[in-house]
C-alpha cells in the first residue's frame, strides 16, 4: 500500500511518490536527522521473506555504498522500520536514460559521454567485485550537469528466485520461468548468453549489457527485439543483431565494431573486462572529439525492427559533452557598472513620467516643481542603492557551493588553463608516452592540436593576458631537469622559444609586462621567486628560499590583480607547506594562511584580490583536494571533497573568477602475481580501489605486504600468495605507506603519518608493538640492510635529500650519501645501493647510480628514461633482481607500463615483462625470485571545468 505525503517512516518525512515498479516504491523523502533530501525505496513484502535473501541483499548493498563514485548512486542507509525494508539513496534530479531516448535522438558526444561513464563507474565496482547483473537504460541516469549515475546495484541480487524480468516500458512486467539450470536475474533483454543459461556470471555479463546499451542508443530499438520473453531469449542465444550502420548510417565504424565485441556470444571472446571496453571507447573519442561531426544529432533509419519504447519529440536539455557556456554570474560584490546601467534604463523613464505629471499640477510653481524633481531623483538613487546592496549582499563566497562539468573523456589528459575570456581549455594529452598540447573551444566542444606529438614533457602552461597566445614549459628526455619557455599562438603556429631555465608555470603581471616563475638552484640548495620582461629578458631575483624550505617548484606562483604582491606555494614537500606573498616592490615575504598542507601545488587569486585557490593534499585522506583562502583574512575552506586527486600543475581561472579548470584524477590499483619465467600472463589477487599503490613487499615465507585502502584509511595489510587471508596491520588514523618487510621476516618497516608528520615506523609481522625509528623529515621508500641491523631511508633534511640510515632499534640517523638521492634499493648480497642520484659537479641532470652500501663514490652511473618518470621527477619504485647482476624499474614506453632492466655491467636495457595494457605503480619479486608481485592498475585523468552553482 501506497503511504501517504506527509507522513513519517522513522527519520525520514516522505513528500512524494516518485516511482512505483515490480520491486516496490520510491519515494522523495527528507531524512529529518541529518537534513538532506532522499530516494526512499521500499520493497514490497514478497521480496522479504526469507532472511537469506535479506542477509544477501544488505550486504552487497553495504558493499556499494562503500564504492563511494561520482557515476554510482550512493546508498545512505539500508534498514527495516515498520516491517518495511527500505534503501535511502542520495536524490538525484534528472532523467533515466530511457526517459532521454523517449524524447530526443541522441547525438553521438551524448552516446559516448554517458557510456564512458557507466564503464568508468562498472570499473570501480568490478574493482571491488561487484556485478551489476541488471545493466539497461532505466537504470542509468543523467543528472541535469551531464553526471551519469549508476542506479540499483546488486538489486537483482534480492530475487534469487528464477525469475526473468521482460520489460520495455518504464514500469516492469515480471514473467515467471522455470529452470533446471539455476537462477535467471536481469532484464530479459539486456541479459548475456551466459546469464540466460543460469550459469555463474562475471564481470563480462556486464559487458554485454553495456553493448546492448550501447546499441539502443545508437540506433533507438534493441538488438535483440522480439514479442515475448521466450522468444528474446532465443534471439540472444542463437541470432545476431543486425548491423547498426542499416539503422544508424552515421555510426563510426570503429563504434560498431566496439559493439561487436561487446555483444559476442562467446564471454572468451568478448571484452574481458569494462576496462578493456572502456579503453577502446576512449581511444576512439579522442579521435571524434575533432570532427565536426562528433556533436551531431544521429541519423536513425526505421525500418520495423524492434524500437526502444520512446516518441521522438525532441527537448532541449544540458548537453552532456561538456559544452554548457560558462556562467557569468559574478562572485564577488564589486560594482559592475554594467548592472547600473540597466537599473537607471528602468528608472529614467519612471522618473520623466512623474516629473511630468508633478510639473502639470505646479504649473507657475517653479522652486515647488524643481524640489519634488529633486526629491524623485534622490528617492531613485536610494533605490538604486538599496538594490545594489541587497544583490552584493546575497552573493556568496566564490565556489561555495560547486557544479562540475567533464570537458574530456579520454583519461589522457596530463594539465589545463582556461583561458581570460572562458573561450577556451588548452591541455596537455598523452598517448602511447607521447604529449601533445590541444586547444578546446568550450562553445562548440571541438578540438585542435596546437603542439604535435613529441617525447618531451610539458610542465606548465599558460594564457597570456590577452588570451591570444599560450606559454608553456617543458623538459626533454637528454635533460631532464633544464626546462625551456616556448610561446604559441593559441590556435596553432611556430612555437617561439621565450627563454631557458624556467622550472614552472608562467604567471602575468596585471599588465602583461612582465611575468614571474620559480627557479631552482640544485647546485646551491636554493629556490629563487623570479621576475622577467614579457619576452624573456631583464630577468631579476626577487625573493630567494634554502632547500628543502623551498618556493613550489611543482606548481606555479600567481601574481595578485593589484600587481603588489605574487602568491607562491612554500615550505617543505612533504612535510609543511603552506602559501606565501612576496612583495613586488623590495621582495618581502609574509604568510598569507597559517593553515599547511604537505603538499601546495599551483595557486591563482580570484580576480577581486579577495582570495586566492590552489591545489594541496588533505593531511588525512592524502587526496590532492581544490581549496580556498580568503585575502587578507587567511581563513581556509574546501572547494572540492573528492575521493580522487586534482592535478597539482592545473589550477586556473577566467579573468572574472566565474569557471575555474583543473584536471581530475581516477586510479584504480590491484595486486597481480606472475611467475618470473612467465611474467606476461599475471594473475589477479585483488580487486580493491588502491592495493599495493602505494608499495608491497614479500615476507621470507612467502605472504605479501602492501598498502590499501580497503578500510577506508591508507593502511598495511598482508595476505596469502594466492590473495587468500586479507588481514589489516595497521588500524591508526594516520597515513601508513611504503612497507618493507625485514630480511629475517620479523618486522614491518613503513612511513606513518600518525604522529603528525612523516616518520620511519616498525613493527611486528602481525601488526603488534608499533615503534618510531625516526623523527619528522620526510622519510621515504624505508629497506633493510640483509644483516637486520640498519634501516635505510631517503630524508628531507636542512638544505640536502639525502640517504640516511638509523638502527633497527631507532635512534640517530646517520647520512649514506650528502648528495641528492631519491627512491633507492639495497641489493640482495648487501654490498650495493642504486638509487635516483645527482652530483651536480659531475653531470646537469639526475641520473641513477649504484654506489657501496657505505656511501662512497658511484661505481656507475646510468641516464634515466623520461618514460620511467612517473611523479614529477622522480621514480616510484626501483628494485634489484634477484641475482644482483641488475636492477629494475617501471618504464612506460608506448604508453604501456612494463619492467625494464639495466645491468650494472653497461649493456643495454632490457625489457622483462610483456603487460598489454594498465599501468604499473609498484613491484617486487618473491624471496626466492620465483613470483613477481605488481600493482597494477587503471589511470584516467581528465578536465573539468567547476562553476558555482
């Protein structure tokens, strides 16, 4: 029975019926607790029965709600209040996709935006094991912004009965078979071959449910259409659909053959994962994302097969390509002049017509008629006034509350900056390990390469003040730590060559007569704030910095509107960072926030000087977060509050602070295992958001260690070589990362947050009797020396980064190596260290070494491929074989990560594994050399654009 609007089912106050189906109702509903509206769904009373089932359908539910994914509905709560089972889930207000169909034909960005988003969302659920099981149109929503979401996850999962669901409205019609083979959930239609027959379903089901979908929204009918259930499913099981380009001539043919695949019969042939599906969705938009065509409305031919029930009225709604107009509205109460003209246009008429009928009754009066005009003009100033006062004071604070909008889609995209005017995205994309830099107009949503391929890496770009020309930095693989300022015309041209040594992003000074950057001085430990003309010459040191309390060499200052003053990231990576401003005039420094992040990227300040944005790292989550800082208060507050990083380099905004561009980050990380001899077929071990991302080790006997996310915190756990016995070590509320496990098997190193900032920790193999070893200073990448007795570790100390190493019991450190040292590994036998190493006496760029355990002169030194950079300048992980005749590193050559090996005798590098796709985060080999463990996993980073909404 239907409840009534206005009545209250526990906490939550239902206001109205939103939808009714075969499962029960839905209901928006406002949870009076917490405050926020809900989609209350109650199941009806047949579907909980059994306790079975119940127990079942809450925990994967439980499951789902932690998946926690921008393109996933978020399950609140999952409970039983007056012998009714409800699921609250955020409210999402927008259109099912089939409710889209019904009304307009989609154009082939809409088609590519909203399946690149169920895949991106499957892939995450997938991660954690989750199968949708029930992939079709009424279960994908678009929110009014152009969000997709993910509805009803694991629902099915509730009717273990053989029940099949044949449905082409939006209500459902359940037809009941029966079974010998197991149980049937889903929706006819969207069923897989596999699903039909009752057999144990994979991630590969949903596969095929997002090829259905994929077709009907291509062609508006299903590709497997028929007059009953029974007869579908023979269509499934034995027919092929007909060709798309007979119902829809325009679909790209790289589309329908994506289609294809997706839709083949047998699983082993078909995609074998979303991933893969997603992959080759995304190659094929960043191609079509410079056609003209790309946004086109498709062309759809009805010839009598099978259509999705919908009509053909078109309506116009937010396009879901990222094409919306940025909005103008401005964020802060400064006058615009442009408003009061409007206003006085309102009121000059007003104030002739009443003087004039004044002037008709004082006919003789003339000091009486000029003082009630006198009176009526000051009485329209105050309104006037009155008015512009109300307005300034209902604006809020800049990006208080957001709207996020994807520009991109095809997860290649490395930086952005929006342009003065809003016009304009350029980006950095990069493709099989080669960067480009692209040009997108947001009004039309086309595409135009500026910069072609090349194997460089672009480090910091820029708009010039007139919006006309594009800067920016990059560095080559013979140097990589020399970077070069070109300019470039911002719809193509002969790059121009600016000057050198320019380590960040450009800013402008209001003017446009100058711009400043950051500059690094290895050689003397030093970071410098510099000034120079617009074109490259009179440079000037304004402000210096001893390392490590640096100037931000990993972001980009930003010069403030008044000219006086340029913010700049400062303080210790990793440690203490926070935001300063140097006084143009005489250099002068004071700190504009007392709050630190241990990480500050680029900043820009909103275009009033009330405020500044920037990049930095949550000191809990470890998330790379958008934040703001009111000027000259200091007061900081939060833009973003995602699950995932922003770009540290891209950070800008249009010239009225309106649209602000950055790029959003997603990875996905899990624990494969291969044997050495056949590294090219891994196996997988888990499936979570982060395992191993940030680091993983062998115990003697044979288990692995490695870091995770899985409880919520960046924690330790360890498991089984099979995956079995997944076990948390660590259960603090720090940041715990880079475990090392001794060579006898008794102690865990690691870096944790817990105290505060970084330190080296130790404790038990099962997770008992934590210790600090060290204190502060940034450690990282901690390893044992073969004899137990030393831990080594890389430091962030006064002026150097250096090696150190302290006692297994903790204590003093000592220093290895003076010079500057990144990741490193100690060799089996104990006698030898490679590491990241720089003597600038002897070379001009960072290079790897391998010097004695006891921190003497590099035996040898090697270069270092720009394809092995993978966080700024530095490695992730290196490790020696082990044999000790080499060492290896990730290397990401064609846009593929594999291990590479350099042998310390000089011959060339060779590659060890033969991974076709992912990417590679971290690596380590077994005891005995006979198992590699990787985390391997899936990167997409793509640009948003976030307005206030």
């Amino acid at each position: 029975m239907p409840i009534e609007n206005g009545s209250n089912l526990g906490r939550y106050h239902i206001n109205s019926l939103i939808a009714s189906g075969g499962m029960g109702e839905v209901y928006l509903a406002h949870d009076v607790q917490l405050g926020r509206p809900v989609a209350l769904k109650l199941l009806l009373e047949e579907y909980t029965q059994s306790r079975e089932h119940l127990r079942r359908f809450e925990q994967e539910a439980r499951a789902t709600s932690a998946l926690n994914h921008p393109n996933i509905l978020t399950v609140f709560e999952i409970g039983e209040v007056q012998s009714r089972l409800f699921i609250a889930t955020e409210f999402v207000k927008g259109q099912t996709v089939r409710q889209i169909m019904r009304r307009k034909r989609l154009k082939l960005d809409e088609v590519i935006n909203i399946i690149t988003q169920v895949a991106t969302g499957l892939v995450i659920a997938h991660s954690a094991g989750i199968i949708h099981r029930d992939i079709k149109p009424e279960n994908i929503m678009v929110r009014e912004d152009g969000i997709v979401k993910i509805l009803d996850f694991g629902l099915a999962k509730l009717i273990d009965l053989p029940v099949i669901s044949f449905q082409t409205t939006e209500d459902s019609t359940i037809a009941n078979m029966n079974t010998n083979s197991g149980a049937i959930i889903g929706t006819v239609s969207y069923m897989s071959p596999e699903q039909l027959r009752g057999m144990v379903v994979d991630a590969r089901t949903d596969v095929w449910s997002l090829g259905v979908v994929l077709y009907e929204m291509m062609t508006g009918r299903i590709p497997f259409g028929a007059d009953s259930p029974a007869d579908v499913i023979v269509s499934i099981l034995q027919e092929k659909p007909s060709p798309i380009s007979i119902h829809a001539p325009g679909c790209p043919t790289r589309l329908q053959q994506i289609v294809s695949k997706a839709l083949t019969k047998d699983r082993e042939r078909r995609y074998q994962s979303v991933a893969e599906f997603l992959s080759d969705v995304r190659e094929l938009q960043g191609r079509l994302e410079s056609e003209n065509t790309y946004g086109q409305p498709l062309k759809i031919i009805d010839n009598g097969s099978p259509r999705s029930q919908r009509s053909h009225h078109s309506v116009e709604r937010v396009s879901l390509s990222g094409q919306k107009r940025v909005s103008s509205t401005t964020l802060s109460p400064t006058v615009n002049p442009g408003n009061l003209v409007q206003l006085s246009q309102v009121m000059l008429p007003t104030i002739i017509l009443l003087t004039s009928i004044i002037l008709s009754f004082t006919v003789g009066s003339v000091s009486k008629a000029l003082s009630v005009v006198i009176l009526l003009a000051g009485l329209c100033l105050s309104v006037l006034a009155y008015v512009w006062a109300r307005r300034a004071s209902r604006q809020t604070t800049p990006f208080q509350s957001i709207r996020l909008t994807k520009l991109t889609n095809t997860g290649k995209a490395i930086e952005a900056v929006i342009s003065p005017d809003a016009k304009y995205i350029v980006y950095v994309s990069e493709k099989a390990g080669y960067q480009s830099l692209w040009v997108r107009q947001v009004a039309t949503a086309s595409n135009v390469q500026i910069v072609p391929p090349t194997d460089i890496n672009f480090r910091g770009i820029t708009f010039s003040q007139d919006g006309n020309y594009v800067y920016y930095t990059y560095c080559d693989n013979t140097n990589n730590r020399m970077l070069s300022l070109y300019q470039v015309p911002v719809l193509g041209g002969t790059p121009k060559k600016v000057m050198e040594d320019v380590d960040t992003a450009i800013t402008f000074s209001p003017d446009g007569s100058e711009f400043a950057f950051v500059r690094g001085y290895p050689s003397r430990y030093e970071t410098a704030l510099m000034v120079a003309a617009s074109n490259g010459t009179n440079e000037r040191k304004l402000a210096t910095r001893n390392s490590p309390d640096d100037f931000g060499w990993r972001g980009a200052p930003a010069w403030s509107p008044d000219g006086k003053m340029i913010a700049c990231a400062a303080g210790i990576y990793d440690v203490e960072m926070t935001v300063v401003g140097v006084r143009v005039e005489d250099g002068a420094e004071q700190q504009l926030t007392m709050q630190s992040w241990p990480w500050v990227g680029r900043v820009a300040w909103l275009n009033d000087g009330s405020g500044l944005v920037l990049v930095g790292r949550d000191q809990s989550s470890g998330v790379y977060q958008i934040w703001g800082i009111s000027y000259p208060k200091g007061e900081v507050r939060r833009i973003t509050n995602d699950l995932q990083d922003y770009g540290v380099r891209s950070i800008s905004l249009s010239s009225d602070s309106s649209a602000l561009v950055s790029v959003h980050s997603e990875y996905i990380s899990g624990i494969w295992v291969a044997a050495n001899a056949s590294s090219d077929q891994p196996r997988q071990l888990t499936t979570g958001r982060s395992d191993g991302y940030y680091g993983l080790s062998w115990t003697p006997d044979g288990k692995i260690v490695y870091s995770s996310k899985a409880s919520g915190n960046q924690d330790i756990w360890i498991m089984e070589a099979d995956g079995s016995n997944q076990t948390q070590l660590t259960f603090d509320a720090g940041l715990n990362y880079h475990p090392s496990v001794t060579q006898d098997g008794r102690y865990v190193l690691f870096v944790s947050t817990r105290s505060g900032e970084p330190a080296i920790w130790r404790m038990n193999i099962d997770g008992s009797n934590a210790i600090a070893l060290t204190e502060g200073s940034s450690p990282g990448w901690p390893s044992c020396s073969p004899d137990g007795e030393w831990v080594y570790f890389k430091r962030m100390g006064f002026n150097k980064r250096s090696l150190h190493k302290v006692s297994i019991d903790g204590g003093e450190s000592i220093a290895v190596s003076e010079k500057y040292t990144g990741c490193f590994d100690i060799s089996p036998d104990g006698k030898l260290i490679v590491c990241e190493y720089w003597d600038e006496q002897v070379s001009s760029c960072l290079r790897l070494a391998v010097l004695p355990t006891d921190g003497q002169e590099p035996v040898k030194t090697f270069p270092i491929s720009q394809n092995a950079v993978t966080q700024g300048d530095l490695l992730n992980v290196i490790h020696w074989i082990p044999d000790s005749s080499a060492f290896a590193y990730v290397d990401n050559r064609g846009g593929f990560s594999n291990i590479w090996c350099q042998p310390i005798n000089g011959d060339p590098p060779r590659q060890l594994t033969n991974f076709p796709g992912d990417k590679i985060f971290w690596f380590a080999w077994s005891r005995d050399g006979a198992s590699l463990a990787c985390a391997r996993g899936l990167v997409t980073n793509d640009v948003v654009l976030i307005s206030s909404s």
